[in-house]
C-alpha cells in the first residue's frame, strides 16, 4: 500500500496543514489544541464531497450564552 499525502490552505484557523497518512491501515491524528486537527478533516471532506449543509444549520443553532458570569449564578 501507498502514503497518502494531503495538504490544505486556508481551512479553520490553521494558514497550512500537511499530513501523510498510509493507506490500508488505521491513521491516528493527534496534538495540541487549536492545531488543525478537526480543521484537516472538515477540509478533507470537503475536498472528496463538498460543503455540507448540516453544518450550517447546526451553525445557526449555536448561540454563546456565557459572556456575562453573572448569567451563569
């Protein structure tokens, strides 16, 4: 079996992301937060089956309700 190798520009928040992974076998990506992780897979899928639109409705649902701590009490 082969490498694969996949790089993306511009997905998330990460400028450049490069991984090679082998094929026929079970590939682990791993690190830090904020390193590319999920970002690498969105735009993976994206690449082989386009932009899907459950995410954007689930986008639309998020709302962020814990700027004022005094909410939370």
């Amino acid at each position: 079996m082969g490498n694969i190798k996949i790089t993306t520009n511009s997905i998330g928040g990460t400028e450049k992301t490069s991984v090679q992974l082998q094929s026929g076998s079970v590939n682990i990506i791993e690190g830090p937060s904020f390193i590319g992780k999920s970002s690498l897979m969105r735009g993976v899928h994206l690449g082989l089956v386009g932009a899907p639109n459950k995410h954007r409705d689930e986008i639309e649902r998020l709302h962020l309700n814990d700027t004022d701590p005094e909410s939370r009490a």
